[in-house]
C-alpha cells in the first residue's frame, strides 16, 4: 500500500510541486542492478536529457536526474571532432597536392604543345615538299604530252 502513495514523477525525475506534492517523495535511490521497479518505492531516476545530449545540464548538482554515461558522450564528441580536424587536414593536404598536379600537367602540356607543333610543322613541311615534286612530275608529264600532241600535229 506504500507503493501507492509514492510520486511517480519523483521517483523517475522531477515533481513540480516539490514538497507541496500530496504524493510521498523518497529521496534515496536504489542501488539494485536488478530490482522490480514496480514493486521498489526507491528512487529510479532516468538520465538527464541535457547531460546526455550536450555533456551539460543547466541545474548542476540540482538536477534531479541521472548524470551518468556523459563522460563517454564528452569522449565520443572530442574523438570526432579530433577525427573531423583530422579528415580536414587530409583535405586541406589533398587539396595542395591537386593543386601541384594540376600545374604539372599543365606545364607538361605546354611543353608537349610546342614540341607537337614542332612535329606538326615538319609533318607538313614533308607534305608541301612531297606535293611540290608530284606537281613538278605532274607538269613534266603534261609538257611532254604537249610535244607528243604538237609532233602528232
């Protein structure tokens, strides 16, 4: 019948009406892993949402709540944030190296421009010259087939 008179939001957190409540407040917790909370009229209070969720609560000491398992939360937050200053350095690093690669390339292509149009230059030079003596055979052939016409004549 004690169990009936206990104040069920004391007994997880936090009652509004504090010592004005009409239900019993009992302020020690229970210290059993295993107990049948039902049944237990000890304290079960439940984590602190703000301890939990930001590794802070704005009522300290006061807080009726569990402060527990936040050091693990501060821990997680700062090895991410130590890995994100990790992945931003790779970053930051990558980045340099693209940047260096870039200016490679670009270097490498202008030097293979002018050595392409050199080759460029030479291919049809080659070509004029081979086009220049097929045009000088072309008008050997039709000068002597003009002096065949002219003795056919």
């Amino acid at each position: 019948m004690a169990q009936q008179n206990v104040c069920e939001f004391f007994k997880f957190g936090f009652c509004k009406f504090k010592s004005m409540c009409r239900k019993q407040h009992i302020s020690e917790k229970c210290s059993k892993n295993e107990c049948d909370i039902k049944s237990c009229s000890l304290r079960h209070p439940r984590i602190c949402r703000y301890y939990r969720d930001i590794g802070f609560c704005k009522f300290g000491e006061w807080c009726l709540f569990k402060h527990e398992g936040v050091s693990k939360g501060l821990k997680e937050v700062k090895e991410i944030s130590d890995r994100m200053k990790n992945v931003e350095k790779q970053i930051e690093e990558k980045s340099l190296l693209i940047e260096a690669l870039d200016k490679t390339v670009k270097e490498s292509l202008e030097s293979n421009k002018s050595e392409n149009l050199e080759q460029f230059a030479k291919d049809m030079q080659n070509k004029v010259e081979r086009f220049e003596n097929n045009l000088f055979t072309m008008k050997k052939c039709l000068e002597e087939k003009d002096s065949y016409i002219s003795v056919l004549e």
